[in-house]
C-alpha cells in the first residue's frame, strides 16, 4: 500500500498539484512512521521533500521551514552514511538539491521575520556554490536587514557577484548606487562582466541616470533617462517612463511628472509603481481630482491587495481628508512592505494632518533611513519641528537639506523662507542671498520668485515685486500668485489691476478665500484685510510654496505648493511670532546659517 501511495504522491508532485500533494504526503509520511518495517530512510526523505516543497510552493512559510529543516537534517545523515540514492534524487529533480532546498529555507525564514537566520542558512554555502539567486537573496537581506557598514559591505559584495554573471540585472545595478556606489565604478563592473552584451551603450546612460538620482540630482537625472526616450530604441517604454516620472516628481516638477506617469499608466494599466506615484502626484496637482478618483476607481476593482494597492487607498483617504481611515490603508501597506518609502511619507503627513508630530517625526525618520535622497523627508521634518517650536532644529533640517540638493531650488527656498521670517535682522537680511541662488538654478521656480516676491516688498522695491510677479504669471499661472500680485496692487492704491488678478485667481479656484477677501476689502474702500492678509503669501508651506498649481501652457512646470493638509497650517511667520516669549526662537542659530550661507558662496 504504502508503495503505492508513494507513487500517487510523486505523480501529484510532478503535475504541480501541491494542494493535493500536502494531505496526501502528510498521510504516507504518518504511516511509514508508525510501521517502521516497510518504511526506508530513502523513501521516508523523499516524502518529507515533497511535503516541504509543496508547503512552500503553497507559500505555507511557517509550516514549510519547519518541514525543511527536518528535511536538510535528515539529509545530512544520508550524506554520512553515503547513500547513493541521494545522488539519484538530486540528479533525477534538481529542486531537491542542497543549494536549492537551502534558498527555499531562506525565503521561508525572511518571510517569517527572521532574516538572521536567513543569511546564516544561505552563508552556509561555500562562495563557490552560490548562484546568482542566491546572492540577489543574500544582498536584498544584508541590505534590507543588517545594521551598520558590515551589513552595507556585505550586500555590496552580494550585489557585485550577482553582476559578474548577470551584468543586466538593473536591480543589483540599482540597489549598487542606492548604497553608495560611484556610479563609475558599477558601470566598469558591468561593461567588464564576461557575459555582458556589446552594443548596449544606453545602458551606461541608465547607470549614470540612475547614479544621479540617488546622489540627489533629480533633474538631471530626468534629462538624462529623456536623452534615451528622445535618442534610443528604447523610448516609451514603460520602465523608462516611470524613471523619468519618479525624477521629475522628486524634484518637484509635478506637472509634467503627471504627464510621464499618466502615459505610463495609460498604456500599462496594471504597473502598480507608476499607479502608485501617479496618486501622489494627482494629490500634488489639486486640478487633477477627476483623474485621481478614477485611478483609485480602477485601483478599487482589483481583488488583488498588494502594497500598492493599500497605498493608493490611503493615497485617496488622504485627499478626502479621512485622515485616521487613511492610516489603517498605509498600515497595511507598511506592514506588507516595511520599506515602501512613499508610504513612510505618506503616514507622516497623515500624522501632521493629526497634529500627531511626534508620530509624524518618527514617520520620516524611517523614511530618511531608507531613501535620504529625497526632499519630502526634510520638508516632512521641518514642518514638525516648526509645529512644536523647535525652531532650532526646523532650521538644522534647512541646512541638511541644502547640503544634500545642492543642485535644488526646492532647498535654497525653504532655508530662505525660515531666515525672511526670523527676528535675527541679519538672518533676514540673508534670506535674499538664499532666494537668489535658488532663482539662478531655476529662474521661473514659483516658490522662489513668490518668495523674492516678498522680500522686495518688505525692502520696499514694490515694483520690483510687481514686475517679477507679472512676468511669472504670463508663464506660470497659479492662483497664489495671482492673489499675491492682487494684494500687493491692492496695498499700492490700484484696485482696477487688483480686482483682475482676483477673478483671475476665483476663475481657476471659485473657492478662492484670499481673492475673496481681497475683493471685499476693494469694496470696503481698499483696506489692507482681514486678519492672515498682511503677509503676501499664505502660510502652510515650509518651502515658501502654499496652496496649488495650475498646469502650465508649455515648458516645465514648477510647483511647489502642495500642503500638508494640516488642519491649523503651520505658518513659517510663527517663528517670529513665537518668539517674544521663547528665547530659544528668539536668537537664530547663527553658526549653522552663516555656515549654509559659506557654503553656498564656496560652491559658487
């Protein structure tokens, strides 16, 4: 009987049938223990190898481990007493070899939490024996698990096997950079593999994108994946796409980020990475609500629950401000997926939504330990520290932030705005030198010029602040401006151009309350306003950016006035006003912006 059965299992084994074959194999495996006559060590092994194989190809992790373990033990104990048939097997099926069976355990361990034992399972090979599988596994759980430079180290030289043999792999290339690696030095790796391809240039292209991506320099990572959608074979494809898209949204280009992600998505309709950052940026670009509740529509009818999914839900619970809803979706998310960095961002800004800062810093900092290449993470913990007067450390984050983007406009601005709104004269007086190189990487950034804006007007250059603002908005339409330009007219005594910017403001937001405001203020003879309109711009932003964007008739677009959706915004202007009774606020850190500002001067 018991031969027959054996033979029923292996028949199921082999057609796949791994849902069958675990009742069945649990049941010969039962009776051959309980009749030790006819049960045989080689027969006895096999059986637990397809019950431990098709509990792992069920993905029963916990139930699969256990049966593994047992299953390398009791091959160990074949080896010593140097059965034949143990060869025959690993010959006959070649899942069932040592090299195999110890990856499989080490899924089943990471699966389950517990990537120690994963990577000592997989060390137990000698290097030799390692396959490029194994070493992709081997790096993933040094670099996603292990603390410190060992860890770092270690994944490195993982990732670099994986190349010597399979020099296209993008994701050891990627994961390469994102540790630290010059971009050189994995590009040298690549091109000198035995097996690399000829010919393939673009991919030296992609590398030093890549590279400059993770280095902080996002716009010119974005040119550098357009050089090979305009140049190459490659264009519209849709990894190419999502790349361009994802750099142009890290660098706050969010218009035309939609416009890479969306055609990405309109013709791979299922590439949840694009889906994922598209939501964000509809969220960003408030004119996009229509496409952004059919996104999550189409999101919605998938019965498949992947971390992506969990995300985007969160993504629209954050738009609706159903903010406490909002985070049980990304706790899902993070609980599948603990390094999906956007949602990490997401879940920060949900707890500033709360008011929850602690919760939100928290938020960040894992955000910042595995992506410090991106802004939100500073601006995230900038707007914090602000909210608790912690001004001290609000503006170390501004000095963080202009070390890491040097090449950003989004950094300068944001280190701008905190020193205009100091009570430091000499602070105040060095917002302009900050503002000025964030308009001499990028002249048209709207932040900037709303933000130099002000700074004119303060100096009383009025129609300095007129002029720039004009010329912006010809180009650039935005609400925000359109009220600044409104307000400061307003104050100037010519309410025909002032009343124009406001229904131009109320054209693209009907709900428009500063053009609102500033219209009743022209009807109550010209007063200055209500309480909140004495500043040319609207609290909320720690970058000098508030409210949102219009898309732009042509060229690229820069905004950055998404808020983070507080329900008392955070008002920059608060520093000052804080600090008549906190002396801590009350004396700016000098050291750490004079430092930023001989910084900037040197990079020059």
């Amino acid at each position: 009987m018991e031969n027959a059965l054996f033979a029923n299992v292996q028949k199921l084994y082999d057609h796949r049938l791994y849902e069958s074959v675990i009742p069945a194999a649990s049941l010969l495996n039962t009776l051959l223990q309980n009749d030790r006559n006819v049960a045989t060590l080689e027969m006895e092994y096999q059986v637990m190898l397809y019950l431990a194989n098709a509990h792992y190809k069920e993905r029963h992790f916990r139930l699969a481990y256990q049966q593994l373990e047992s299953v390398l033990h009791t091959r160990r104990t074949m080896l010593r007493y140097k059965s034949a048939c143990l060869t025959a097997i690993e010959i006959m099926n070649n899942q069932f070899t040592d090299v195999e069976l110890r990856y499989r355990l080490a899924v089943c361990y990471k699966e389950v939490g517990e990537p120690g034992k994963a990577i000592s399972t997989l060390l137990a090979l000698s290097a030799k024996m390692r396959t490029p599988r194994i070493n992709m596994l081997l790096g993933r759980l040094h670099h996603h698990a292990s603390a410190g430079s060992k860890g770092k180290a270690d994944a490195v030289m993982a990732y670099k096997d994986v190349l010597k043999e399979c020099p296209m792999s993008l994701k050891s290339i990627e994961a390469l950079l994102e540790l630290g690696v010059d971009g050189i030095e994995v590009n040298s790796l690549v091109m000198n593999a035995a097996s690399a391809p000829r010919n393939i240039e673009w991919l030296s292209t992609w590398i030093k994108a890549l590279a400059q991506m993770y280095g902080c320099k996002h716009l010119e990572a974005a040119k550098t994946f357009q050089q090979l959608n305009d140049s190459t074979r490659l264009r519209r494809n849709e990894h190419l796409l999502v790349e361009i898209g994802r750099c142009l949204y890290y660098y706050g280009h969010n218009i035309q980020a939609e416009q890479f992600l969306s055609t990405a998505v309109m013709a791979y309709p299922y590439n949840m990475e694009a889906i994922s950052l598209l939501a964000v940026v509809y969220e960003l670009n408030e004119q996009s609500a229509i496409e952004q509740e059919k996104l999550f529509t189409q999101v919605s009818s998938d019965r498949e629950f992947s971390p992506a999914h969990w995300f985007v839900h969160g993504q629209k619970m954050y738009s609706d401000a159903k903010y406490q809803r909002g985070l049980t979706f990304v706790e899902r998310c993070l609980d599948m997926d603990p390094r999906h960095v956007e949602g990490h961002l997401l879940r920060g800004n949900l707890f500033i939504s709360l008011q929850r800062y602690r919760e939100a810093i928290e938020a960040f900092r894992n955000a910042q330990g595995l992506a410090p290449y991106r802004f939100e993470v500073y601006k995230g913990l900038f707007h914090c520290y602000v909210a608790q007067k912690r001004f001290k450390e609000a503006q170390t984050m501004c000095v963080w932030a202009i070390r890491s983007f040097r090449t950003s406009p989004r950094s300068y601005t944001m280190f701008g705005r905190t020193l205009f709104h100091s009570t430091n004269p000499a602070a105040k007086r060095s917002a302009r030198k900050f503002v000025e190189k964030a308009l001499k990487i990028d002249s048209s950034y709207t932040p900037a010029v709303a933000l130099m804006a002000e700074i004119c007007q303060y100096e009383g250059a009025t129609k300095a602040a007129i002029k720039l603002l004009e010329k912006q908005v010809i180009n650039y339409p935005n609400q925000n401006l359109y009220t600044l330009l409104g307000d400061i007219l307003r104050i100037e005594k010519e309410p025909i151009k002032a009343l124009d910017y406001y229904y131009r403001a109320l054209s693209v937001d009907s709900n428009c309350v500063r053009a609102i405001n500033g219209i009743n203020s022209l009807k109550m003879g010209g007063s200055i306003g209500a309480k909140g309109e004495g500043t040319a711009t609207e609290p909320g932003r720690g970058d000098g950016s508030n409210g949102m964007a219009t898309p732009t008739p042509s060229g690229t677009p820069h905004q950055e006035w998404q808020s983070v959706n507080c329900d008392e915004p955070l008002e920059m202007s608060s520093v000052s006003g804080a600090t008549h009774g906190n002396s801590e606020a009350a004396v700016m850190s000098e050291p750490l912006w004079q430092d930023a500002d001989i910084e900037m001067l040197n990079n020059e």
